[in-house]
C-alpha cells in the first residue's frame, strides 16, 4: 500500500490544483497489475474548503465536495472524501482543493493508494 500525507496551506480565496504535485506515490504502480483501490482522508480547518478528485481523467467528485472542517490530522472514518475508487495501473490521483473563505486554511490529507 502506498501513503501519501501532507498539508497545503491556502490563503484566502485562494486554490491548489494538485496536492499531490510532487509525490510520486501518487500514482497507481504499473506493479498492480490488478488495479488498485484509492481512499483519500481530509480535513479543512473549516467549513468553507471544498475539493474536487479524479483519478487518472475520471472525475470521482461530481462537484466540488465539502472537506471536514475539523483542524486535526484526517482519521477514519469520519474524515474520508473517496472511498474505494478504482484506479489503473499508471493513473495519477489530482486532487484540486479551494478555499472559499476570507482567512487562511491549512488542508491536511492522508491518500491509500491499496492494490487489488
């Protein structure tokens, strides 16, 4: 299984378009032949992020989905914004998240990337 955490600080009305830029393991190993299983866990620090997902070109959010607000380290299962998503082998996840408020956010995330 590959893990991926971070924190991104956004300033306000400010976005990032991909949080996973500069992560290799972001990416579903050529390896898993199979496929591979992507759960991706995030918080906010507010009730005013929201954040899209694809994995590979398939948007796994329909619309911008609301992150939770908690201002902690993402657990389960409260904080889980994709769950079980299917991935190929070679797909990268991008996760683009916004922050629609007037002060600064920190975005905290934890991405399972789990082969089938």
């Amino acid at each position: 299984m590959a893990v991926v955490s971070g924190k991104v600080t956004l300033a306000a009305g400010a976005s990032n378009s991909d949080i996973f830029s500069g992560f290799p393991r972001a990416q579903i190993p050529l390896e898993a032949r199979n496929g591979a299983s992507v759960r991706l866990l995030m918080t906010g620090g507010g009730d005013d992020v929201v954040a899209t997902v694809q994995v590979g070109t398939r948007p796994v959010t329909e619309t911008e989905a609301l992150v939770s607000q908690e201002t902690r380290t993402p657990r389960e299962p409260e904080d889980v914004l994709v769950d079980a998503e299917p991935g190929a082998p070679t797909e990268r996840v991008v996760a683009n998240v916004r922050n629609t408020s007037a002060g600064s956010r920190d975005v905290r995330f934890i991405l399972k990337i789990t082969p089938l």
